[in-house]
C-alpha cells in the first residue's frame, strides 16, 4: 500500500482498530492478531498499528473467512455496530 492509499483511507473514512473489533466480536485482543495472521481478516493499513476501513470489514463479515470464523466459534454474540457506509 503506498502513501496516496494511506492518506487517503485516513482522510476520508473512519477505522477500525484491534481494540475496536475486538469488542465488536467479543473476542480477544489475541483472536484479533491471529485473525489478521492467518488471513481471516483483510488485510489492514499499517499506521501506529493495523488499521480497517469498516467497508472492508463489513464485506469480510458476509461472505470471507471472517464470516465462517464467526459461525464457527461464537464466543459471543457482536454487539450492534453501525458502519457509515
């Protein structure tokens, strides 16, 4: 990801960080981390950490990894997070 990308992600759109998912699934800062390892969830924008645009998110919920990772390991149900679209 270049720096055009980068500037453009993080002036014009909210995001997410390990800490703001991991509250969204109820899950562990640690399930977080190794989520963004093994590729379940996509791929983030590094800047003073991994950062997610809530589209992607949103889009890895219903149909990638993330959504059969979810099905498969209910620890908790998510909490109802609204994503500006």
């Amino acid at each position: 990801m270049n720096l055009l990308t980068l500037v453009e992600i993080l002036a014009s759109r909210p995001v997410l960080t390990r800490k703001d998912l991991a509250r969204r699934y109820g899950r562990d800062l640690r399930t977080i981390d190794r989520w963004k390892l093994d590729g379940t969830l996509p791929a983030p924008v590094w800047f003073h950490g991994p950062l997610w645009g809530p589209r992607d998110i949103a889009q890895a919920e219903i149909d990638g990894k993330l959504a059969a990772a979810l099905k498969a390991s209910p620890e908790t149900s998510p909490t109802e997070l609204k994503f500006d679209l």
